[in-house]
C-alpha cells in the first residue's frame, strides 16, 4: 500500500507520463534506440530523488519498445530493430487503407505483453533469475537458430525458399564482417577502421526498410494519393477474433527470452511471430498484413521489458543493453543489483516496478487516442514525405555511433537491398541474418570451447534437447508444404 | 537487362564469395580454427550450395526474358539518389541544417511538388524539430557549423 502510495502520487505519476511519451517518441525515430535514449539520460537523474529517476527510466524504456511499432507500421521503417517483424504485417495493413487497426492492435499487444511481464517480474524475479543461470552459450546458439527458423516461414508462402535462406546467409555474412572475438584479429574489414566494429544493424535497417521505399517512390511514375484508402481507415474496425491468442503466445514468450541474459526484443519479437504463424488458422495472410503477426510480435518485445529486468534486478546480470544502462542508473543512486534491492531498496524497488505497470497504462492511452490521427499520414504527399524522410534515414544512420560511414553503409545497404528485393531475395530473411548471426556466432563459439571442439554440446542439456523439438516443430511444417509446392508445380508442367 | 541474366550474374557471383570465404579460413590462427573458422566455413558452404542450386534450377528452367526494372522513372530515382550521396559527403562539413536546408525543397521540387510555402513550411519545421530534439534536448553531437 505504501508503495502503490509512492507510484499514485502526482509527482510521480508526472514523471512516468513524461517518460513514456518521451520514450514513444524517441522509440519511433529511426536511429534512437531505448538504449541511447536510458543511457543519455541517466546522468540526468543523477540530481533526481532516485524513485522518480527510475521510474522516469522505466517509462521511457517502455514507451520506446511500443513507439519503434509506429513508424514500423506507417513507413515501413522499423523504429528500433525489434520492430521488423511488425514492419512486415503492418505496412501491408498501412496499404491496404487498415493502418488504424494495425496501430491499434500494436498498442493493445505492446500494452498486455508489458503488463504481464511486469507482473512476472513482480511476483517470480528471484525463482526465474535462478533458473535462467542454466541457460549457456549452446542454448544461446539454439536461441538464434529458433529466430533464424523465422526464415523458413518468411519464404514458405511462395515459391522462393532458396532465395530467402541465400539472403539470411547473405545477412549473416555481413554480420561476420569486424574484430573476431575468439582471436581478436580483423575480418574482411579490407584496410578500413570504420568496419573494426563490424556493420551496424541500425544504417542497413534504416537502409533495407525505410530508404528503399523512398527510392521506389521517388521513381514512380504517379504519385497521386488514394483518399479512399483514407476513408476505409477511419471507419472503426474492430480488434479481430482470435487475437488474443496470440497475444498471449507473445508476451509469454517475450517475457521468458526476456529473462535469459544478453537476449534482446528483436529474437523475441521474431520467435512470437514464428510461434503465432504456426498456431494461426489464417497463415496464407502472413506477410500480407495478418494483425495476428503485428499482435504477437509486439507483445514478444515489450515483454521483453520485464523479463529482461529479472536477471538484472536480481543478479546483476542485464538482460539486454537497455537493462544494461537502467542497471548503471541503480548503480548511480547507490543500489547495487541483487537480493538487497528486494529487501534494504524495497522502498525504491517495488515503486519502480509497479510504475512500469502505469508506463504500459500511459502509453496505451497515448497509442489509442494518437492512432487515428496518425493513420493521416497517408494524406503527405509522396513527393514531400520522400525528402523528409531521407533526411531523417541520414539523421538516424549518423545518430547512432555519430560516423558518415554510417551514412554511405545505408545508401549501399538501401541500393543493394532493392536489386535484391527485384531478384526475389527477402530483405527480411537478409535483416534476420545480419541481426541473429552475431548472436549465433558468439554461442557457436563459446559452445565450441566449452565442449572442447565436439559439436555434442548443443545436444547434451535437457533444455538444448528440448529446443531442438522446438526448432523441428517451427521448421517441417513450412518445409512440407514447400516440397507439396514443388510437387504441384511438377506435375503441372 | 534481362532479369534472368542478373539473376544468375548476382548467384555466380555469391558463388565466387563462398569458395574466397571458405579458403578464407585457412588465416585463422590459434582457439579461432576450432570455432570461429567452423562458423564462417559453415556460412561459406550453405550459400555456396544454396546458390549453386539456385543457378542450376535457372539454366535448367525455361524463363521469360523480361527486363529488370529498377526504377520507373530514372531521372527521379537517380536525382534522388545523388541527393542523398552529396548530402552524406557535405555532412561532416557543412553538418546537417545547411544540407538538409537546400536537400529537402530539391527533392520534393524534383518529384514534381510545387507549393512552395508548404515546402519552406515542412522544411522549417524538420530544420526546427531536429533542432530542438536533437541537438537540445538529446545532446546529439552533429558534425560541422553549429548553431
């Protein structure tokens, strides 16, 4: 009681509102990640009563995971990398004139699956944080190779399959490029410092999703406006049946990849949307705008959000790179992470947790009132959205590590990316590889040196047993009905 | 250009990568043989393979000779896309206001837009907002003049 006290008073209420809008908008500008936005302003809440800079952190880092959804959805440029997913059925939805719905089935999925991971977090932290200590680098691989699953069901719709794994390939070579961390020598950098880190996601998302429409756009030969799409937008649909299933299968599953540390919103977003496809009875409509995928995708990231806080909190160990600057902002105000904030920081610890459940509350109301207005954007005409938004693709790719190769990787990434797109080749299997393949790498690797070189090691767990059901589960169904293809097509010629 | 013959071009090329990526390996040196080589010859011989395939099944299909169309309007696309490359060699330089400032009406003259106060307007206002947000608010560090 006296917590909830603390969270309800006006002062704080204030500052979780500031916070989640702010993070709303920083999340759904191309090239300003959660992280950079938790990490600038952690010093700010140095002068702050520490309750209120925390909560002011955990607002933003829940508004931003919701606010990458929005531009996913209207511009087809994912706000933050764990919005690709939802860029994939939403921006579909955008075109077909069902952008509000798409918008409202993003904030309704963002809003339970933060909510029930918050409440995960709230009742379980200790008992999980325990059990995720079992997870090693070999089930981090299998992890990654889950979410590379995704790319079988991207492709399995038509007949390209190929194509769609040489293009997660392509994706994970790309990812190969930098410092090898087993040896600390250089690969394929060609001579060039800016490369040392290797390519960062943010300028070939920037560059494979938003700057290729610009480009497709801007060589149009008509760029009239369809108002009827408008129209068909602002007639109210409702949320469709069957939703909340996936819903459910979203937040479950973001908040358990969530837990395990150093796992991110982009695998968990990406294995919900697998999961969902699977389960769905309308799987011929994913990738052509199925909200199902928007749903499930968007309850997978944000619970993330508290799931991610669980080894955080509880061993000081982040569960991704958000955790990791809202871990040093404890820090900052004297709390060290671990069993003392449950019991000597109670008085800050449960406030903060519990004003993450309001953050969920602010931003749903921000998402359904904005949606309609948002869903407007489709009056801009294409010939002054296309400046606007190039200029914004060179803001973002160059806001991230303030570097111009940034800003040249994107062109080539955007210009490689739609002669690849001309080809058949799936851009999304592409960002699929270049974002999971460091993650596969570095479990490979590691699972490597743990098992002395034998590859048994990725069988050997009960919990690496079980994921390889999973990942057999995810994969012989969309390959069955790629070999029917095959067969149909065989027999007709 | 016939669409097929990129098509195959773009694979014999991703088939020259594989074998350069897989020889690649052989400068590995110490703990990095046994694991990060494994990987990368991994990746190599999947998209060898894959592509290798791929290639196989378009000679052996027969496949109409429609042309690759990158763009409908080359004159738009290319202008664009030489914005964009000019903008990126002067933003170190000039930053990003005084590039953005003449980028913006460019562009959106070159696609065919012409109200202008609506365009001095959108670029006031994307000039204003990155100001105020980036630079202001979120201590983003632009390269060049500073304001």
């Amino acid at each position: 009681m006296e917590y909830l006290q603390i969270v309800f008073s006006f002062e704080a209420l204030l500052t979780i509102a500031i916070g989640t809008i702010a993070g709303v908008a920083i999340g759904g500008m191309p090239g300003l990640t959660a992280t950079m936005a938790v990490g600038l302003l952690v010093p700010f809440t140095y002068t702050m009563d520490p309750t209120m800079g925390l909560m002011l952190l955990g607002g933003i880092y829940c508004g931003a995971m919701y606010g990458g959804s929005i531009p996913a959805i209207l511009l087809n440029t994912p706000g933050t990398p764990a919005a690709v997913a939802t860029a994939i059925e939403g921006y579909p939805m955008s075109k077909q004139g069902r952008r509000a719905l798409a918008l409202k089935v993003s904030v309704t999925a963002s809003f339970v699956g933060g909510m029930f991971s918050v409440f995960v977090l709230l009742m379980f932290a200790p008992f999980l944080a325990q059990q995720a200590l079992k997870f090693g680098p070999a089930e981090t691989f299998l992890l990654a190779l889950m979410g590379l699953a995704g790319i079988i069901s991207i492709a399995d719709e038509n007949s390209s399959l190929i194509k769609a794994l040489i293009a997660g390939l392509i994706g994970m070579i790309i990812a190969v490029i930098g410092t090898d961390d087993m040896s600390g020598s250089l690969r394929y950098t060609m001579g060039m410092i800016e490369l040392i880190d290797g390519i960062d996601f943010m300028p070939a998302l920037i560059g494979l999703f938003s700057m290729i429409q610009m480009l497709e756009l801007s060589g149009m030969r008509s760029h009239k406006i369809d108002t009827s799409m408008l129209e068909k937008s602002s007639k109210k649909e409702p949320m469709p049946k069957g939703i909340s299933k996936h819903i459910a299968l979203g937040s479950a599953t973001g908040t358990v990849i969530g837990i395990l540390p150093g796992e991110g919103a982009t695998i968990a977003a990406f294995i919900s949307y697998n999961f969902s496809k699977r389960i769905s009875k309308t799987k011929e409509l994913f990738g052509k705008g199925n909200p199902e995928g928007i749903a499930a995708a968007e309850a997978g990231n944000n619970g993330c959000v508290g799931g991610s806080l669980v080894p955080t909190l509880t061993l000081g160990i982040p569960g991704n790179s958000v955790a990791a600057a809202l871990m040093g902002a404890f820090i900052i105000h004297g709390m060290i992470p671990g069993p003392e904030l449950f019991n000597e920081y109670a008085d800050r610890t449960y406030p903060f947790i519990i004003s993450m459940f309001v953050a969920n509350g602010v931003f749903l109301i921000v998402g359904l009132s904005f949606a309609p207005f948002l869903a407007r954007i489709a009056l801009i005409p294409p010939a002054i959205m296309v400046p606007v938004v190039s200029a914004f693709a060179i803001l973002g790719s160059y806001a991230l590590n303030n570097a111009v190769f940034d800003v040249y990787m994107m062109i080539a990434f955007a210009v490689g990316g739609l002669l690849l797109k001309k080809l058949g080749f799936s851009l999304e299997a592409l960002i699929l590889g270049l974002i999971l393949g460091p993650i596969a790498e570095g479990g490979f690797t590691q699972g490597m040196i743990i098992g002395h070189g034998s590859p048994w090691i990725f069988v050997e767990s009960s919990i690496a047993k079980g994921m390889w059901v999973i990942i057999f589960v995810l994969l012989i169904p969309p390959l069955l009905s790629y070999l029917k293809l095959i067969r149909g097509n065989a027999k007709q010629s | 250009m016939a669409k097929k013959n990129v098509d195959r071009a773009v694979l014999a090329l991703l088939i020259v990568m594989a074998v350069l990526l897989y020889f690649s390996t052989a400068n590995y040196t110490g703990i990095a043989l046994k694991t990060s080589a494994k990987y990368v010859q991994f990746l190599a011989v999947s998209i060898g393979v894959l592509s290798v395939v791929q290639l196989a099944s378009s000679l052996l299909r027969e496949q109409s000779n429609v042309k690759l169309i990158l763009t409908e309007n080359m004159v738009r696309f290319g202008g664009l896309l030489l914005g964009l490359i000019i903008f990126a060699s002067v933003f170190e330089t000039l930053g990003f206001f005084i590039p953005a400032a003449v980028f913006i009406p460019v562009i959106a003259v070159l696609l065919g837009f012409r109200s202008y106060v609506a365009i001095g307007l959108t670029t006031a206002g994307v000039l204003t907002f990155v100001y105020l947000v980036f630079v202001q608010l979120l201590s983003v560090n632009l390269p060049g003049l500073e304001f």
